[in-house]
C-alpha cells in the first residue's frame, strides 16, 4: 500500500535533509514554499497526512499556512518547527487536541521522520469520543492478600518480547522478589516456554485433559507444573498446535482460577491472537501487559489492540512496557501514539538473552547485576506497587481517560 503523502515547507537548508529522509520511508514528500502552493497541493491530493511547517516565519504568513490546512472542513495537522526558546514561550506542552504538534531545533532528519510516522498512526486512530470516559485512579490492590494477581503478557504482533518479558518478570518475582509464581506458557502455537527452559518431556493441559476424558484423574494446574531452577512452577497448555479442541476456553480460566489460590503471581505467556481462549484470560487477568518496541508495526498493532482492548471492556487494565527502549520511535512518541503512559522500560541486551537461551535459564537468574535484570526488577516492583525513591509507584500510575479529545470539544 502506498503511504501517506508529507508536505513540507521548511527553508532549503532544511528541506533537503528531511525530503530525502521521509522519502527513504516510503513516503511521497512534496515541498512547498507558500501558503498558496500548500492550498493548491490539498486542494489536489487528498491523501497528504501531516504538513511540515516552520513555526520562525512572521505571524500573518504562519496563520495562512495554518489556514490552508483547515479551508474545505480539512483537517491536516501541522508539526511546527520552532526554537527551544519559542517553544518555551508557546507553552505548547498541552495536547489541544487539534494534532497538531511541535518539533524543537536542532533536531535530525531521523528524529523528525519518527515523530512523523507517529503522527500517522495516530492520525488513523483518533478516538472519535463515542467510546466510554474511562476512569482514571490508583489500582486497587485488595487482591495480592486473596489470589494470585493474573498477569497476562500480549500484543497481536510477534516479536516484541511477549515472552521475554513474562519468563524474566516471573523470574524476578520468584527469585528476587520472594513471590511464588506460576508461569503459564498460555501460546499454543509458537510457545515454547517449556523447552526454552530446558524443561523436558512435560505433560501438557491438553495432555492431561486428553487422559482424563479417558478415564484418567483429574489434575490441577498446580500438579502439572514442574518447577524451574528459580523456583519458578511453569506449566504449558500444550505442546502442539494441533489438537488443541480439549482446551475449551472457559475450562482453562476456571484451571487458572483454581490455581491462584496456590500461588502469589500467575503470568500467562500468550499467543498474539484475538482468539476466544485469550479474549476469556483477558476477562479474568488483573493486569495485561503490552510489550510495544519503538517501530511501526509493533506501535500500529498496540494502538489496535487497544480498539480492541475497549469493545473487550479490559482496556483500563492495559499497561505498556516499552520493550528495547533505546531505538527509533521515543518513548514520548510511543506514549503519545499508543495512548498509555510506558508502565516500564526494557533495554536492549540481545546477546545476554542469547547467552541465557542457551542454558536453558531466564537473563534475570543469569545475570543478576546487569542493567537489564534491573529493568525486570523494576517492572516487578511496580506491578507489586512497592515504591520507588522517586515514588514513581503503581498507585500513582493514571491511565488515560482517551486517545484524544473528540475534534471541537
Ligand atoms: N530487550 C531485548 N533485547 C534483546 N533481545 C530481545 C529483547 N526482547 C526480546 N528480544 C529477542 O527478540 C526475539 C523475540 O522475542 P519474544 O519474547 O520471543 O517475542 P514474542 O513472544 O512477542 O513473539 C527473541 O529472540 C528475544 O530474545
Ligand atoms: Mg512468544
């Protein structure tokens, strides 16, 4: 699919630098030096999705520009370049909801491309206002004396860390937070918690189920886990992608609410699927986190899932860990785009997760003083609402009431 048209009105010095970069992306950039060649592009094109303008021209001239991108019931938003000092006299921090958007000098031509593609995803999602306001307020933690806290790990895109991040973060909770905790490899297609674990010749849900529809006894989760070096119970629910009938949906969560009362923490890997199995454990989860890296398609996916996420009624449950956080898209970008705060960072640490893989054994136990197992730490602690120094805890954690304000609000 071809992608969105870029205009940009930059000076030449500029203009040069960021033409070639959005057009190394993929998009089609137009430059344009007037606010009446802006018109005549719109006027033509209907597929311009964010105009690049420089926020240092006089007053009148930055008004018709803005003009144009309105005229004709458009709506095209603006990311204005400007000073560090004008930005700071704009006080322009607040989203008016309008889109649009400002970028401080000096910046790369690489910066400005993220911010960009930002700006695309969610010019494609804006909330219309007609799903519900969302309470925004501290989490209740009534739950951690009772049952297990359900802590379920997805995104609809593979490859973000779904699995990395649900081994290491019941790893740390077990073996460095003092928790007892179940680890349910809950992905049936490419989930292989078991085996990365080193864990060998398990028997399964879908086994043990198979077995008692003939005849054999009945087994708890609890029975079925065979623990881990850390102390870690891991449990998968299979280990085919075939076969899988047994596993009514309903059946498994009433397995996974039998055993929270076994353990302190249930982490549940699962497949990145909308599948009626993971819509009945997001139903039952406490927590769902989404592991988002800082790219396209993984951000374009999380934004989905959150769609999703409210026609499930769940949405208020979502917290984003920002997965190998130190490449492309910002933090910023990703928080504002997918609509969440970042409930946590995870670096990149890819040979250190390839060392650990090939032991059988989580990053966390391996490597006990590496930053990356901080990461996890501090993940669990968040999710255990113990605060940090800064008092950057859970319970002062608020999610957003929207995407957006409805346009006109
Ligand atoms: N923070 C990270 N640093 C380095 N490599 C990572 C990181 N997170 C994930 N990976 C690697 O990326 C690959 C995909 O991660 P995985 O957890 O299997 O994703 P998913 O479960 O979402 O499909 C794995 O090889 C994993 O080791
Ligand atoms: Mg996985």
């Amino acid at each position: 699919m071809a992608r969105s048209a870029i205009v940009v009105a930059l000076p030449a010095s500029e203009s040069d630098h960021v033409f070639a970069e959005l057009a190394l992306a993929g998009f089609e950039v137009v430059t344009v030096e007037t606010p009446f060649e802006l018109e005549a592009v719109l006027d033509s094109r209907r597929d311009v999705a964010v105009a690049i303008l420089d926020g240092e021209i006089d007053a009148d001239e930055t008004e018709a520009f803005q003009r144009a991108l309105r005229d004709g019931g458009r709506a095209v938003p603006a990311l204005t370049v400007v000073s560090a000092t004008t930005f700071e006299r704009l006080s322009l921090a607040d989203d008016d909801g309008s889109g649009n958007e400002y970028f401080t000098r000096p910046y790369s031509a690489d910066s400005i491309r993220w911010r960009v593609e930002a700006m695309c995803i969610r010019r494609e999602t804006v909330d219309d206002g007609s799903g519900p306001v969302l309470q925004a307020g501290p989490i209740g933690h009534e739950a951690w004396s009772r049952r297990a806290t359900l802590i379920a790990v997805f995104n609809p895109k593979g490859g973000v860390g779904k699995t990395t991040v649900a081994t290491n973060l019941a790893s740390s909770l077990q073996a460095r937070k003092g928790k007892s905790v179940l680890l349910l490899d809950a992905d049936t297609v490419t989930g292989h918690v078991t085996t990365s674990f080193a864990i060998e010749a398990v028997r399964t849900v879908a086994d043990s189920w198979r077995d008692e529809a003939e005849g054999g006894p009945s087994e708890s989760l609890v029975e079925l886990a065979s623990a881990h070096g850390s102390g870690l119970r891991v449990v998968a629910l299979s280990d085919s992608p075939i076969n899988t009938e047994i596993l009514d949906p309903e059946r498994v969560v009433a397995a996974i609410a039998a055993a929270r009362r076994s353990f302190d923490v249930i982490v549940v890997d699962l497949h990145p699927s909308y599948s009626t199995l993971n819509q009945a454990i997001f139903d039952e989860a406490d927590r769902i986190l989404v592991p988002v890296t800082p790219d396209v398609p993984a951000i374009r996916a999380a934004v989905q899932f959150l769609d999703v996420a409210r026609a499930l009624g769940c949405r208020e449950r979502l917290a984003m860990v920002v997965n190998r956080a130190n490449s492309g898209v910002s933090v910023a970008d990703m928080e504002r785009t997918v609509g969440l705060p970042a409930f946590a960072l995870i670096h990149s640490a890819g040979v250190l997760f390839v060392r650990a893989a090939n032991e059988g054994r989580t990053v966390v136990e391996m490597f006990p003083r590496e930053k990356i197992t901080a990461d996890f730490d501090e993940l669990a602690d968040r999710l255990l609402g113990n605060p940090k120094p800064e008092g950057n805890v859970l319970a002062g954690f608020r999610f957003p009431t929207r995407l957006k304000e409805p346009a006109g609000a």
